[in-house]
C-alpha cells in the first residue's frame, strides 16, 4: 500500500511517495528527511495567537520547534489558558516547556 504526501519543507512542494520502505519523488535531501519523519513520527510547528491582558489585542505565539502531531490539540489547550501582560519582546517565552515536550511557546510580535 503506497501513501502520497506533500513535502511542506519548501516551497517546491513536492508530491512524495512511500511505498513500504521505497521513497521516491522528492527532488532534496531535505524532502527525503521529512518523508522518513511522516512514516515514524510526524510533527508540525504550532502558531497561533495569545490573549494580552487588559486588551483587545492578541499576540501571535509560535512553537520553538515541532511537537509531535497527536499533541497539537493538547497544546492549542494549554495555549488557550494563558494570558499574557505588557510590554512583551519578540521571542519572548510565553510557555516554558509545554506539556513536558521539550518545547517552548514563544511570542513572534513585540507589543510595548
């Protein structure tokens, strides 16, 4: 049974397919990695937004790096129940070590 998947690498966007242990499509070494990782154990960067504190302004936060894709919905939960207060400085850390991931939540926008 063959699985196709879009490398989300680069902007290429190649269209890879695994076929039991055989990848073939992707045009980077980069795109082979990823292939590899989707079989064993797929992960995604999270972005989203944080409230601010006696705002109407939201601040958009980001994973420090990928988290496991079964975990994102537990993530976007904890991220959810964080408010946030001025000034906040751009890589700013909103979330230590989410979940026990190993992962930060960082602030991607300076607000003063």
């Amino acid at each position: 049974m063959s699985k196709k998947i879009t490398c989300i690498v680069c902007p290429n966007g190649c269209e890879i397919e695994i076929e039991g242990d055989k990848i073939s499509g992707y045009t980077c070494k980069r795109g082979l990695e990823y292939a590899k990782e989707e079989m064993i154990a797929p992960k995604r960067t999270i972005t989203s937004t944080v409230k601010i504190k006696n705002s109407n302004e939201v601040c958009p936060i980001k994973t420090s790096k990928p988290i496991p894709k079964e975990k994102i919905f537990d993530v976007l939960t904890e991220i959810n129940k964080v408010e946030i207060v001025k000034p906040i400085k751009m890589h700013e850390l909103v979330i230590e070590n989410v979940l026990n991931l190993g992962v930060n939540i960082i602030a991607t926008k300076e607000f003063l």
